[in-house]
C-alpha cells in the first residue's frame, strides 16, 4: 500500500482560515482564529459532511526520524479530527505518542529550566503535571515548551516539534483567558505558572523580527505574570508553589558583585545623572491607566538601575537561580515602555542585563540563546540611530561586548543556537497573552 505523506494544512478549516494561510482547529464555528480576530467563521460544507470525510482517513505510523522499519508492521489508524489531527499532522504520528514523549520530556529535563531553589523540584516535576490534568490550559502549556526544548536541540524533526509546540500553545492560551477571569485560591499557582512559562514560550520560538521586538514583547508578558503574581500573592503564599521559601532567601548582598560589574553598574548612574538630573519634566508610560504616579525620568531609571544590582548580587550569591530573569519586572512597567519606544538609555541598560543573561545556568536555554543577538542589535541600533550617543557611552559598550566576548564587526544577524530558519513552521497563528493579560 502506498503510504500517505503526512500534511501541515487542515483539511476541512474555515474559509477565513484558508485565506489566512493559518492552521483551523475545525471546532467552529467559531474556531479559535476566527474568535480571536472576532471575524465570521464560515465554513465551505457542513461538519457533518467533513467529519464523515475525516473518519475515513488514516496514516500509516512511523518512527519519529520518518523512517520505516523493515521488521515492524505498517498499522493503519484514525486520524484524530480537528486540534488533535492538527497536532497529529504536524508532528508526523498519533498524538497520543507524542503527548506521552513530551510528559516524559517534561518531568525528566524541561522542568529543571524553571527551577530556582531546590523546593521547585518536586512542585514543577510531579504537582504541577496533576494539576494540569485538571487545567488543560496548563497541560497545553507543558506539552508546549515541552516540544519546543526538544526543537531546541536541531536534529531532522525540529520543524515539527515546533508546529506541534505553536499548536499546543495556541489551544492553551484560548483555555488561558477563560480561567484568567475566574482566579481562585485553588487554581491561582497554575495561572501564575502559566503565565510564567508563556514568557519562555515565546522567547524559545525562532522568528523573523529583531531580537528586540521580540523582548518588547517579552517584556509586555512578564508584566502580566507581575500583575497575576501581586493579585494573586495571598493564595499564592498558602499554594503548593514554594513562593514563600523563595521570598525568604532574598537579599544578597550587593558586596558580592564582582568589582568589574561594580563600575559597569556605577557608570550607568553616573550617566543617568546627567542626562537625567536637569530634567524638570515627570516621565509617563503610554498605556498606564489614569490614576497611576508619574515617576520623574532619573528616579525611573535608577529604580531601573537598583533591579539590575539586585538582579547582580543574587546571581553572583547562587542561592535563587536564574533570578536574573527576574529585571523586568523589578523595574517595572514604565521603563520597559520605554524599551518599546527604543529609547536609547533603556536600551544600554538593557545591554547591561544581557551580560547577566549570557552569564547563567545553560540549563536556563529559552533565556541564553538571546544574550548575544540583543547586545548586538542593540550596539547597531545605537551606532545607527543615535552616533553621538554611542561615542559618549562607549565605555558601557566596550564593557559590555568586553564581558560577552563579541567583536565589534561581528553582524547583527545572529541564528539561534539550534540553527534553524523561522521559513519553515507558522507563526502567524502564534496567541499572544499580552492582549488579555493583567496591564
């Protein structure tokens, strides 16, 4: 018999969904595109005459390398309808094969990235998966990152582990905004959870855009993961999330910096009191609502500048890892506003946070693998943009390219590390939590 090539488009989606060239989940109407974008989800024959269409097809089961084995029999199955055969099709063989490959992905090695006291271990390999069975936004989420550390790695099947990990993520992010709504004592450390690793989700994807519209982006997820976190801080306390002991061991001493990061760290003030000191003028963020303090500029960047040093001594202590990734939200929305804006001292700033990216836990793979492109295109959009600015703090970028070990000829146009191209798998369709997360 002749064996079907498996196939990355839907069969039986929406009209609007063909002509956006994106995945249909076939749940409509409205699919999740279509309610999404809240466009009119029509489709080109009844479902009952689709799904008829669909129990009649099947695929051929191979091994994961796309290879047949000359020994095994050729099983002939169901393809699954709708997300399920999307998933399916995208990966190249049943779901339910792959679910299980990405759980034991999960509680033997993806895990580990988002552990940062020992505590985290049994709560993120073994509680946090149980309570995915009852949030299946959360298993969605799993299932996501997941198939994207595996992509992470290269090998032939990257490609499809990434369009299984955008389809997961997707499905989750859907189920996301409905629980978000309804925040309770009993599911608020799994929508925290959520919200966290959507964060990882997003930086582990290749894409065509900049390093720094892909942070800004970032950036705008980290503040909804702040905002769930201090709404839901009470429950979050007495949850099975060891937040609690992780509260209770910070406060590194800033003596423990390295005497280089020191001057780095004091020379970003000194800057910032003279550009900023004069300034009579109090800074406010597009999108704050009404109500909020305005903050001056010098005090907006020197709270900046104090999470940074934060962020350094805890790093340079050991004790919380990775809690480097933490600088967002510790300096807070109006100054990553004003990383959206390219305003050139958040940007040098930024840079300074790069180092500290580049320094950590390989283990932290979603986070390291952009170190360097950001200090880069964040060195060239000085150079560019702002020349003046870029002879003036010279010594912050030599320091800066000095600690990361780039050359100053070296292009902007860094791969990711798995050395893929982003021409391959569809982002389009990619949800992005910033539109319903907590502003």
């Amino acid at each position: 018999m002749q064996k079907r090539r498996s196939h990355k488009k839907s069969r039986n989606g929406c009209q609007n969904c063909k002509k956006w060239h994106t995945k249909c989940d076939e749940q409509g109407p409205p699919c999740n595109n279509c309610a999404l974008r809240k466009a009119k989800c029509v489709y080109s024959r009844p479902k009952t005459e689709a799904a008829n269409h669909d129990h009649n097809r099947s695929l051929t089961i191979r091994s994961r390398n796309g290879e047949t084995s000359t020994t095994a029999l050729s099983i002939e199955v169901e393809r699954p309808r709708g997300d399920v055969g999307t998933i399916c099709a995208a990966y190249g063989g049943p779901s339910r094969l792959l679910e299980l490959e990405l759980m034991h992905q999960w509680s033997t090695t993806t895990y580990k990235a988002f552990c940062g006291i020992p505590e985290d271990g049994p709560y993120l390999q073994c509680l946090l998966p149980r309570c995915a069975l009852e949030y299946d936004f959360m298993l969605n989420c799993i299932m996501a990152i997941s198939s994207l550390h595996i992509a992470q790695s290269g090998g032939a099947n990257s490609k499809k582990y990434i369009n299984a990990g955008l389809e997961y993520y997707n499905k989750g992010s859907s189920s996301f905004r409905t629980h978000l709504g309804r925040m309770n004592a009993d599911n608020a450390h799994v929508l925290y959870m959520f919200s966290a690793i959507a964060i990882s989700v997003h930086l582990s994807i290749p894409q065509r855009a900049s390093v720094i519209d892909l942070l800004v982006v970032a950036l705008d997820l980290v503040n909804g993961s702040t905002s769930i976190g201090m709404m839901g801080m009470p429950w979050l306390l007495n949850s099975a999330l060891p937040l609690r002991a992780f509260i209770s061991r910070m406060g590194a001493s800033k003596d423990l910096i390295d005497a280089d990061s020191k001057i780095a760290l004091a020379r970003l003030r000194a800057i910032n009191d003279v550009r900023n000191q004069v300034t009579a003028e109090p800074i406010s963020s597009n999108g704050v609502a009404d109500g909020v303090i305005e903050i001056r500029d010098h005090d907006l960047f020197e709270m900046a500048i104090a999470g940074l040093e934060t962020c350094y001594a805890e790093e340079a202590r050991g004790i919380l890892r990775g809690f480097g990734t933490a600088f967002p939200g510790l300096a807070g929305k109006p100054f990553t506003s004003l990383v959206s804006k390219s305003d050139p001292f958040a940007l040098l700033i930024i840079s300074h946070w790069a180092v500290l990216l580049s320094k950590m836990d390989q283990g932290i793979w979603w986070v390291t693998t952009i170190a360097d492109r950001l200090a880069i295109e964040i060195s060239d959009l000085l150079k560019t943009s702002h020349p003046d600015l870029s002879l003036e703090w010279a010594d912050a970028m030599v320091w800066v390219h000095g600690q990361m070990g780039i050359s100053w000829s070296q292009s902007r146009e860094l791969s990711y590390s798995s050395g893929l191209s982003s021409d391959s798998w569809d982002v389009s369709s990619l949800t992005h939590e910033t539109d319903f997360f907590l502003n």
